[in-house]
C-alpha cells in the first residue's frame, strides 16, 4: 500500500506539471528569485530553461540534462535573429514581433504567465543568454517575469529535484508594440557621444575593450578597441561565482566599483558588448535591479557598430 501512495504521489504531480492551465501571474518577490521561492511555486509558473543546443560547441551533450520540474528548453540560437541594414548582414539581432511571438508560443507561453528564467549556470555565456531573453521579455511588454538566481546549478546544489525537460502543447501568443525605451539604435549611441547626459558603459571583458584583441567570430577587424566615449565596465565586475555557479554581483559592491571608477549609474545610459548578450547584464543590473528607467541596451553593440565601419578607440581612455 506504500509503494503504491508513492506511485499515485508521483503520478498526480507529472500530471499536474504536463497538463495543468495556463498560469495567471502572480506576485513575484522582484526580479531575482531564489531556488527555495521558485520551489515553492511551481505549479504557478512557467519555467523557461535558455541553453545552447547539444549540438553546439560551447555546451557539447549537456544541454538535456538537468531540468527544473515543468522547465521548458528555449535555445538560444532562437532568441536572437538576423538582419539587413545598410546592405550588412547584422547577426544575434532582436527579433521581429512575429518571431518573438511564435517562439513564446512554440515554448507554451501565454500572455498571462507568470514565467521564471534560469540557464544551467555554469558559465558567464550561460548567464548573458538567460538575461538576454528576459530583456527580450521586456521589450515585448511580457508583464511578469523574474530570474532564478544561479540557475538550474544553485537548484541542484539546494538538493531540489530534476526532470527531463518538458513539451507543452503549443499556446497562442499576442505581441503587441514594442517598448522602444529599452532600446538603443546606432543613432543612439551617435547622439550620447555628442551630449554628455547620457553614458556609455562597455560591459565586455577590458582585453576587447583596450583593443589587445578582438572577437573575430562576431566582430569584423575594423571593431578592435571601443566606441569612442564609452567607459568601461567589464561583466567581470558584475558577476561572481560562487561553488562554480555564477551569480549577479550583489549590489553594494557594484556601486562601490562604479564610485570608484567615477561612473553615475544613475543617469541615463547605454550599455553594449559584442552582440547584446553581456550588454543584457548591465542593463539588467542598472534598469530592474538599481532602477534606473533611463537604461538602454544597444543590441547591435560592436558587432553592428563594426560593420558599419564606425570609428573606434583603442586604449584605456573613453
């Protein structure tokens, strides 16, 4: 009679996870939450689980392995998309309204959902993919939405249990107009140069942002060094790993690190990298988590500046 409790036990909670309704928001702490809240509410949210494929040579035949209860796969490959402007095939671009919906769609997601982000959080890559997504969320206006801090690696240390991924059926999903105010266009970036108001904030790694070297894989060769007026603020100085799971720097010690570099972040600023992804960690930090509203991400950064054979700097000075 135990053994079959434990059976029925088990078998009414997959139920519960592959065929329960679409999940109304609901009150979230804020835009981290930890393993031990998630856990707790599981059954009212949808979690979305951004990883590079199997086949991917970043993450080689990990990538199905080690999901949260109910977590769906979104890879990332899916997050971003391709353009042409200016007769330049721009690369890791936002997506079109309609992609971006059929993607929320295809994951199962409803306008209404309350969704969690997490990404195996094993790596920096790992943590730029999760929060380019949730940028992504944002600027289709998705209303409720948060992180897991640590990802699927702190669930695990935490000892919480894991599945294999999950299929939801198909949803429908509305996208309406885009908010522009998170956004930053190359015209931006011209126009924070000419005004002081407005600051750029590199957030790449300081070797790409002196010019020592350059991301050849996305960045054309004209890219090697920064745009000029740009301050730097490597991602290095906004995450910490601890246990080998990488977590966002908590907050005093980045402000510490700002004051000390003389950076304001508090006024109106453009954050960018290579191709948007670290650049989504800044924003995130200065937009949700320090709330400065007047925070854009240049999602084309170097990549589309580069292209465009804009100039650039090389060296320690803006």
């Amino acid at each position: 009679m135990q053994k079959l409790a434990i059976f029925l036990t088990v078998l009414l909670s997959i139920l519960t996870i592959h065929f329960r309704p679409a999940f109304a928001e609901i009150p979230i702490p804020g835009p981290v939450v930890s393993p031990h809240w998630l856990s707790k509410h599981l059954d009212q949210v949808r979690v979305l689980d951004v990883r590079r494929l199997a086949n991917s040579k970043l993450n080689p035949g990990q990538v199905e392995k080690n999901f949260i209860p109910g977590g769906v796969l979104v890879p990332f490959s899916q997050v971003v998309g391709s353009t042409v402007q200016q007769g330049k095939k721009l690369k890791g671009m936002t997506l079109a309204p309609s992609s971006f919906a059929k993607l929320m769609a295809k994951s199962g997601v409803k306008n209404s959902d309350t969704i969690i982000l997490t990404n195996p959080g094993k790596s920096i890559l790992e943590l730029t993919y999760m929060l380019r997504l949730y940028w992504s969320l944002k600027f289709f206006n998705h209303a409720s939405v948060a992180i897991l801090d640590g990802g699927t690696a702190h669930w695990l240390l935490e000892k919480l249990p894991t599945t294999e991924k999950n299929s939801p059926p198909p949803s429908h999903y509305l996208v309406e107009k885009p908010n522009q105010t998170i956004l930053a266009g190359v015209d931006d970036v011209k126009l924070a140069q000419q005004q002081s108001t407005t600051q750029l904030l590199d957030n790449r790694a300081l070797k790409y942002y002196l010019g020592d070297e350059l991301n050849e894989n996305v960045v054309p060769a004209q890219g090697r060094g920064h745009i000029p007026g740009a301050y730097s603020l490597p991602i290095s100085q906004l995450t910490t790993n601890l246990n080998s799971i990488f977590h966002l720097q908590n907050l005093e010690d980045i402000l510490e690190m700002a004051d000390m570099s003389d950076l304001d972040l508090t006024k109106p600023t453009i954050l960018y990298c290579d191709t948007g992804n670290y650049g989504s960690v800044g924003w995130f930090i200065l937009h949700e988590l320090l709330g400065n509203k007047k925070t854009k991400l240049f999602d084309g950064s170097m990549h589309q500046w580069a292209a465009f054979n804009l100039p650039v700097k090389q060296g320690e000075s803006p």
